[in-house]
C-alpha cells in the first residue's frame, strides 16, 4: 500500500478543513502533539496545537498529513494529485473549489485522453491533474 503524505508548516488543520469542505474529504484520525504521551521523543519544539498526525480520505483514497514536517516549503514541481471524477460536472466543481485562493496551472479544457482536464495548485501549494473518467 502507498500512501502519500503532505507535510504543512502550522496550517494543517486549516488544510484538513478546507478539503473537507471544498471537495468532500473524510477526516478519519487527528492526532496532535499536545496529545502525545510524556517522552516521546519527538520534537518538543513543535507548538501543542500542530498536527502530529492525520488521515483523511480524499476521493477514496487515504492521505496523511501532518505539521511535524521537515519546515521546508510545500513544492510541487515535481509531483501531484491526479483525479478522475464521473463527469464534467464534477470536475469542473472540484476544479473551481481547488482553484479558489490557488493558482490556475491549465485552465479546463477537452483532451485527447478525456472530456475534459485541468490542473490546478490551490491555496496551500498542492497541485492537482483534474480529469473525466473516459
């Protein structure tokens, strides 16, 4: 099993937010530090109110994310999130939900592959290949 992982920089659990809202993710487990036991030893200078650890289900799929990353910036030149929803309909809502506070990479349009494409990073850096099941 792969799972991918996103480490944030103190907003996780605005992240976790917005995708629940914006295109439906499932918050299944939240874990923060302020929960971990007496020496854990993790990183102790990591405020209470970070995301140890977290696992949402985005389109049925699991997704872990976290604010105990490596304090690095979210990049994604050289990854990202492809989705391939049941309609146009639908991926053109996923597609604005994602785009809104982001940045429109291609904006949607019909493909060789599909009815119709777009990618997109929203707001916290993430870049997702949007595209109708064909």
């Amino acid at each position: 099993m792969l799972i991918p992982s996103i480490a944030f920089s103190g907003n996780c659990d605005e992240a976790i937010a917005y995708y629940k809202e914006a295109i439906g993710a499932e918050v299944k487990e939240i874990n923060y530090f302020r929960d971990a036991p007496p020496n854990h030893g993790m990183d102790e200078s990591l405020p209470p109110n970070f995301v140890m650890h977290s696992e949402i289900l985005l389109f049925d799929s699991k997704v872990v994310m976290t604010d105990g990353g490596t304090g690095l910036p979210i990049t994604t030149d050289s990854y990202y999130f492809t989705i391939f929803l049941n309609s146009d309909e639908e991926v053109t809502s996923v597609f604005n939900k994602l785009a809104d506070g982001g940045q429109i990479v291609e904006a949607l349009a019909p493909q060789f592959w599909t009815s119709l494409f777009g990618f997109v990073k929203d707001r916290f850096g993430i870049s997702w290949s949007i595209n109708t099941k064909s």
